[in-house]
C-alpha cells in the first residue's frame, strides 16, 4: 500500500472552498475539522495539518476577495489604504 500524499497550499484552499460552499450552518470551531475530513475523502494525509494553517488560508482568502467571511472572523477587512 503507497502512502498518501501530503496536502499542499493548492490542495487546502481546494478544500476549503469546497467546505464553505456547504458551510450553511458550520460553526468556526467545526470547520478545520471540516476542512481536513474533505482533504481525506479527496485521499490525502491530514496528520500535519495545523488548524492555524488552515485559518491562515482562509484569512487569506477572505483578504483577496476568493471568499466571503462566511463566520466573521477576519478582522480590520474594510480599513486598508
């Protein structure tokens, strides 16, 4: 049996948007677990992802306007020069 593959960025943000897009009534707390079961129905190893790199992601999503801050996490979005 091979080993499975370890997510990379691509893969997580893959990921995520793939859990917001169902994320009606997802609290904060359940969506890194959300995200990491997704990445293994999609067959990766999810043993080294963080829950903080998966905020991160998301945060960097919400910033560059790929998402919506579906759970109203992401601070200062409105106040950039």
């Amino acid at each position: 049996m091979s080993k499975k593959p370890y997510p990379q960025n691509d893969d997580l943000v893959n990921a995520i948007l793939k859990v917001l897009s169902k994320a009606y009534t997802m609290t904060p707390d359940e969506f890194p677990e959300a995200v990491k079961k997704q990445l293994e129905e999609e067959g990766f190893y999810t043993g080294l992802v963080t829950t903080k790199r998966i905020w991160q992601l998301y945060e960097k999503l919400v910033r560059n306007g790929q998402a919506v801050d579906v759970f109203g996490v992401v601070q200062d979005l409105g106040q950039r020069e």
